[in-house]
C-alpha cells in the first residue's frame, strides 16, 4: 500500500491533515494490511501533538467499552496506549522513533484487528462465539445500546509483548514530558506516582 493508497483509505489528501478520530480509526481498524514504512511516511509529516490527543481519544473510547471489569485487558490497552503517544512525541531520534511508532501501531493493528482471540458469549447462550478484539468491543458497544448483556473471556489475547527496549524508551520520554513545567502530563493519561 502507498502512501496515497493509506490517505484514501483515511479519507484526507495530505498527511497534515490528520486530525480527526476516524483516521486513527480508519487505519487501527481497516481490514487491510498497512506497511509500516507507510505508515512511518504518514506520521513523519503530521502534528506530534494531534495525534497523540488523537491516540489518547481513541483509547479512552475502546476502554471504556471494556471497562476496568476486565482489569487484564484495561491495563494492557493503557500500556500500549503509552507507549504510542511516548513514542510520537519522543524528542529522541525523530527518524528513529517516528520508525519504531509505525512498527508498533502496525503491531497493534495486527493484534488488534486479525489476531486476538476473544470468546464472546450472548446472555442465555452456551457457546461462545471467538472475536477479535476490534470485534467483541463493536458487539459490547451495541450489547450496551440495546440493553444486551455479553459475557467476555479476553484471557486469549493479553499475550501481547512490548519489547523492554520500547518500553524504557517510552518511559524515559514521559519523564522528560512530565518534567517540563510547561506540560500538562495528566492531559496525556499519566498518573502522578509520588
């Protein structure tokens, strides 16, 4: 896929114009495969700062559906969430990090739209059906519109690995951010930890 292939499928002509919650969406969530050296021409030409908002905001939505019920699942989409919006707005190597957000946005994306493994169980029902994760949040989502409850097993799909390369990386980006007086490091979903 080129790059003006992944900006039709995310509905914007030029890369400065990804602002909006639906392109995040349109890519986390296509069917379609995403190069990561596409994605990495993407975000090389796009607003740090949007689209970790961006980032934040897509999260937020999907793990609300999930709920803090399912604690597994909660903490490993806060963690990936991190580590996506450390990376983005990492003041390190801009080349080397903006590569290592596509490569893990493109991980993401597999996991989350092909590979996970999600039993999801209507109310009344013996036998659950298998989602993806992308999927059984949509059922949830419309099981809570039409007052439909649906019991989900995520044990299937929390054995996501983040290398500790990426994570230190992240960890020390969101020092530096938190560090800065300027910052508001709690806008970005960071907890003070005293």
């Amino acid at each position: 896929m080129s790059l003006n292939e992944l900006l039709n499928l995310i509905g914007i002509d030029e890369p400065d114009e990804f602002e909006y919650f639906e392109n995040f969406a349109d890519i986390v969530e296509s069917d379609e495969e995403i190069p990561e050296e596409t994605l990495a021409e993407l975000f090389r030409s796009t607003d740090p700062e949007t689209v970790s908002e961006i980032i934040e905001q897509y999260f937020d939505d999907i793990m609300n559906v999930v709920s803090t019920d399912h604690p597994d699942i909660y903490a490993l989409l806060d963690t990936i969430r991190n580590v996506l919006i450390a990376l983005i707005l990492a003041d390190d190597d801009e080349d080397e990090c903006i590569d290592l957000f596509a490569e893990e946005l493109t991980k993401f994306h597999t996991w989350y739209s092909f590979e996970s493994a999600v039993d999801v169980t209507e109310m009344g029902e013996d036998i659950p059906t298998v989602h993806t994760l992308k999927d059984a949040i949509t059922v949830m989502r419309i099981g809570k519109l039409d007052n439909e409850e649906h019991i989900c097993d995520f044990s299937g799909c929390t054995d996501y690995e983040i290398d500790d390369y990426i994570l230190d990386l992240a960890s020390e980006s969101r020092d530096r951010r938190m560090e800065d007086p300027n910052e508001d490091y709690l806008e970005h979903g960071y907890v003070y930890d005293n």
